[in-house]
C-alpha cells in the first residue's frame, strides 16, 4: 500500500462530498500527476483529501482507492469541462482513478504542515509546489495523522 496527497477545490469537491458517494477522481491535466494516476496509484492506496484555493487550506480527510487508474472518461466526453479532443479511447492521454470515503479529520491547514519538521521533505510544504496528486512517504503520512 502507498499513501498520497490529492488535491481539490472544496467548492468543487469536498472531503464532504467524497463522504456521500464513492467519486471518480477525473479532471487531472498535469502530466506529472497523470503518470502517477496512471503508474502508480494502487487499489487500497490511501489518499489525504487537501482543501485547496480557498479560505481554509489543508488536510481534510482521508480516503481509499477502490479502482486504480483507468482512462478518464470525461476526456471522451464533449460536454465535460474536461473534455480532450486530442485524447484518443485507443490510446488515452488522462487517466483518473475511484475514491471512496474513510474518514474525515479536523482541519490541517498548510501553516501547521510546513511548521512540522517531518514534513520538510513533502512536496507539498516545498516552494512552488502545484501538483494535485503527490506522493507521501509512510514517515510523512505517521507524522500527519499524529497531529491530528
């Protein structure tokens, strides 16, 4: 099992909302995250849902992958806001993987993160650090659930 970091808008989609129905975690447009989706993330994977672009930043829970990386059917999908008319079904550019509730926590914001020095190394606490889905190392995710 490995742990991640996935991040979210909560006027989009909240740990609140991953806590009324499993969701399909689509709409990732960064290649980098894309590989991980695709490549790493696992079934069983535990994911922090982190609150982001908004007036309370942070961790707000927890969740589990349920179906590791498949193509992100709403690259297919005209409609979608994420539609990818490049994005071939035979040879898929974006990937998204299913989520589904664990737990909530009490918020974590980004001030508290980078205050803890088990944390110095997380890309998230790092400058300029913008990527929706990250790694974190076993020691980090330990260090993140003992503070809350």
């Amino acid at each position: 099992m490995a742990y991640w970091l996935f991040k979210t808008e909560p006027d989009t989609f909240s740990i609140d909302d991953l806590a009324r129905a499993n969701t399909i975690w689509e709409g990732v447009r960064n290649y980098q995250a894309r590989n991980f989706l695709r490549d790493q993330v696992q079934e069983g994977d535990e994911v922090f849902i982190y609150h982001s672009s908004c007036k309370q930043v942070g961790i707000a829970g927890i969740g589990r992958v349920v179906r590791a990386g498949f193509p992100d059917p709403f690259a297919f999908d005209p409609d979608s806001a994420y539609f990818d008319a490049k994005s071939n079904p035979d040879k898929p550019t974006w990937y998204a993987v299913e989520l589904t509730f664990e737990r909530r926590l009490p918020l974590l914001p980004l001030a508290a993160l980078k205050a803890n020095p088990a944390l110095a190394g997380m890309p998230l606490v790092q400058k300029g650090s913008r990527l929706s889905v990250m790694p974190v190392t076993p020691a980090q995710w330990r260090a993140i659930l003992a503070m809350a």
